[in-house]
C-alpha cells in the first residue's frame, strides 16, 4: 500500500492559544494609554455628576420657591376664610396637593427626599400659625355667641313677669354655658367666673328696672322694704335710684289715671248734653217728655256706674224738672262767669256743666242760653274745652289758647265803653249769636274767630246808624268844606275825621 509522506515542523507546539493578550511590557513596549483613558472615563462620569447636581439643585429651589409661594397663599385664604371651622382642614389638603405637584416635578428621587423633608419643616410652620389663628378667630366667634347666648338669657330673666323659679332655672343654664366653654379651653375658670357674677348682677339690675318701669306702684313698696322685699339682690345705691324713678312714675300714673278718668266721665256726659240740648229745642210736649224720662235714666245709671259725676246728674236733672226754668231769664252776670269759665278752660267741665244746669234751675239762663254754652263748652261739637286743655297741657305743660276764648275775649273788647245798652247783654248776644251761626256753618278754628268779628260789626252798625253811612277810612267833608278820612267814632257813635291839618276834629268838625 503506497504510503502518504508527512512534513514535521522543527517549531513546538504550545497549549497557549495564538490570540491570547498580553501586557505591552511582555513584548517590552512602554506605554500608558490605559491610564489615560481610565482617568477621562473618570472625568466624563464626574461631570455627568455634576450635571444632574445643577439639575437638582435647580429642580429643587424651583420647588422651594413655588412651595413658599403656595404657603403664603393657603395661610392668607385660611385666615380670611369665612368658614372658620373648615379653613384649617382646607389648608391642610392644599398643602398635601401642594406638595404632591411639587414633588412630581423634581426628577431625582434623592433630590425629591431632601425637597420633601425641607417642605415637610416649612409645612409645619404653616400649619402652626394657620391653626394659631384660626383658632383666635374661632374663639372670638365662640365668645361672640357666648354673649349673644347671655343676652337671650337676660331678655328672658329681665322681663318684669319672669318667675323667681324661671329665674334661678336660667342662671343654672347660663353657668352650665359657662362650664362648657371652660371645659373647651375658650376661656379660663377664673374669667368665667367673674363674667357669670357680672352677668347675674346685670340680670337682677335689669329685672328690677323694667318691674319697676311696669308696675311702679308694686315695685315702690318692694324696693322700701329693702333686704325683705322681692329686689333683695339689689345693691343698695342701685336700689335707691329705682325707689326714686318708682315713686315719680307712680306719682305720674296717678295723674294720667286722674287725667284718663276726667276725659271718660267728660265724653260721658257730653253724650248725655246732645240729648239735654235735644230737649231744649223740641217743640212737642209728649216727645219732650219721653226724651227727659229716657235721659234722667240715663244719667241716673251712669252715676250708679262712677260713668258721671253725681253734681252733673243731679244738676241735670234739677234744671230738667225746676218750675223756674221754664220761665228763665239771661242773667248777664251768671252768663259771664260761666262763659268766662268755658273760655279759660281751668276747671273741669262736669263742674262747668253743674253750673250751667244750676244757673237753669234757678231761671238765669234761657234755653238759648243754655243750648251754646253747652256748643262751645264741647268746643264746637268735638272734645270738650276743658279735655283739650289737659291735652295740651301734657304736650307743652302749658294751655292751648282756645279760638273760643279769643271770640269772647274779642266780643268783650270790641264792646268796652260803646252805649249799646247794658254792655254785659250786648256781649252775651253777640256770642250767642256766634255760636249759633258756628252750629249753623259747621265752623271751627280761625273761622269762628271771623264770625265773631262780622258779629260784632253787625251789632255796631245796629247799634249806630253813622257806622253804617261812613265806614272807617272813607273820605268825607266836614261844615267848613274841608274834607277828611273817617278814622273813628266818639262814644255816642258820631264819626271822627282826620282833615288835611292833621289832627282829629271835635264835634263842631263831624260830617253831616
């Protein structure tokens, strides 16, 4: 068989493998290009470094930045909030939100921690100072409502009918009120205390005012009665000044009860004068005699009931049943007095209408009489002179001229010293006839003053026929030719003039 030749390598073989690496110094070459490219490997990571610091550190004052904004604004929102009672847990959600969106935006979480950490510090001292003030905020709401509650409770224990038991009930749940905001930490024992004391003696001052101010008479003998009357609790200066106001509103209601009780009984019985005045002037007996049976009882029942003074029921029926009446007379200087009583409107007019019926009774005053004295003394139909005089005086604490005075007081001036007959006559027709046409005409106030005045000039024409002829300011001549104005009359009615030389002429100077 043919045998294959072979070739042997004079070289070894190695168990190495031929692309095994090896140092540079095994083949003996000097070179530290290694080192170099470790140490920028170095540099490189070093800088990265020092980029993603600048990104924190940029990332996170950014996020302290918007964080402090955030807090002023929650703190200002909670502090002025209206709901006191919610702002705190409403900031304290804004700041968890806030602090979620901020943290979100830093990218390295060892950034995000010491962001966190610092936030959670700043947090803090938020939340303090929000807390702080809501809560003085919702202490001066709490103590607010604490007064508006005491002021409820001294309205109910200061009015006059409360109860000595309603009493002591609301000072117990006034000092449980106390307790409760104690227990709260809203105020101190001690404050509590003492404003419970101020609270109770303002409570007792106050009852004792309005009882006194309500039951004046009640409350005088109570406060006199000192430690053993019902104010006890009083202090004693404050007792003192309520005895004082007590007896001067005592002393007043006494006099409005006296006023009240005069006006009653005057309405009383100016029902009782339409129908006197009535029977004055009804012409048929028998109608006549039915209307004085229904009035004399009347007036006998409402003497029996204190609704009208016995002199008026009693003159009233005296002058209804006097022999004398029927045939009475104007006595001027009974008719003068009493009008003049009317006028002045100083008594009271039951005592003026017991004159009137007396002065009847004994025939000195005619039915005519009677009938206007009765008009003017109810003033003109309305209430009477006497109850306006009251009235007023109430008002002004001084009388009411009334236009009836001003007539009479007008008709008596204007008459003074002219010969019309006996003067006192005169006057009293001339007032009557002023109140009749003021009954007539309806009239009240400045027109009844009118009437009287055209009345007066009326009797004064009657009277003197010159007055009529020449009116005062007319021109007029005199014997001698000289003409003058009318500027008067002497006492017989004869006119005087007033001639171009200036002083009034006599007798031998009147006009023809």
């Amino acid at each position: 068989m043919p045998r294959i030749p072979t070739y042997v390598s004079s070289n070894q073989l190695t168990k190495d493998a031929p692309n095994r690496l090896v140092d540079a110094a095994s083949f003996q070459v000097n070179d530290n290009t290694g080192d170099i490219l470790s140490e920028q490997g170095k540099a490189i990571q070093t800088a990265a470094a020092q980029m993603e610091r600048v990104r924190d550190i940029a990332e996170n004052t950014s996020a302290q930045t918007a964080s402090a904004k955030g807090f002023s604004e929650i703190h200002l929102e909670a502090v002025e909030s209206p709901d006191i009672w919610n702002a705190g847990k409403v900031a304290q959600e804004k700041i968890s939100k806030l602090k979620e969106d901020l943290s979100s935006k830093i990218t390295s979480d060892i950034a995000r921690a010491q962001f966190e950490a610092a936030f959670e510090i700043d947090s803090m001292q938020y939340k303090n100072r929000i807390n702080a003030e809501l809560r003085q905020r919702q202490a001066l709401a709490a103590t607010n409502s604490l007064v508006e509650y005491e002021d409820s409770k001294t309205a109910e224990f200061a009015a006059p009918d409360t109860s000595p038991y309603d009493q002591q009930m609301i000072l117990s749940v006034l000092n449980e009120k106390y307790l409760e905001y104690v227990k709260a930490g809203i105020i101190r024992p001690e404050v509590a205390a003492a404003k419970f004391k101020e609270a109770r003696e303002r409570m007792v001052n106050q009852h004792a005012k309005n009882y006194v101010y309500n039951y004046p008479e009640t409350s005088l003998e109570e406060l006199q009665a000192g430690k053993n009357g019902m104010f006890k609790d009083l202090k004693e200066d404050t007792r003192l000044d309520l005895e004082k106001i007590a007896g001067e509103l005592a002393k007043k209601n006494a006099k409005e009860n006296e006023r009240n009780v005069v006006i009653a009984i005057n309405k009383t019985e100016s029902d009782s004068l339409d129908m006197y005045r009535k029977i004055l002037q009804t012409t048929d007996t028998e109608e006549q005699k039915a209307l004085t049976a229904q009035l004399i009882d009347k007036v006998n029942n409402d003497r029996d009931e204190k609704l009208s003074s016995a002199d008026f029921a009693t003159g009233l029926i005296k002058s209804l049943t006097s022999s004398k009446a029927v045939n009475a007379v104007h006595d001027v200087a009974t008719y003068e007095e009493i009008m003049t009583d009317i006028t002045r409107g100083e008594i009271p007019s039951t005592e003026i209408r017991a004159k009137i019926f007396n002065a009847r009774a004994a025939g000195k005053l005619t039915g005519e009489n009677v009938n206007h004295l009765f008009y003017i003394e109810k003033d003109s139909g309305g209430a009477t002179v006497f109850e306006n005089y009251i009235l007023e005086q109430d008002k002004l604490n001084r009388p009411k001229t009334n236009v009836w005075r001003t007539a009479w007081d007008l008709i008596k001036s204007a008459t003074k010293g002219l010969s019309f007959g006996p003067g006192g006559a005169v006057v009293s027709a001339i007032m009557g006839r002023t109140a009749s046409r003021a009954q007539a005409e309806g009239a009240t106030g400045e027109k009844i003053v009118e009437i009287a005045k055209e009345e007066i000039d009326r009797q004064n024409k009657q009277a003197n026929p010159n007055r009529t002829k020449y009116e005062i300011g007319g021109v007029v001549t005199n014997e001698k030719g000289e003409s003058g104005e009318v500027i008067g009359y002497n006492d017989n009615g004869v006119p005087l003039i007033r001639v171009k030389r200036g002083k009034p002429t006599t007798d031998s100077n009147t006009a023809k």
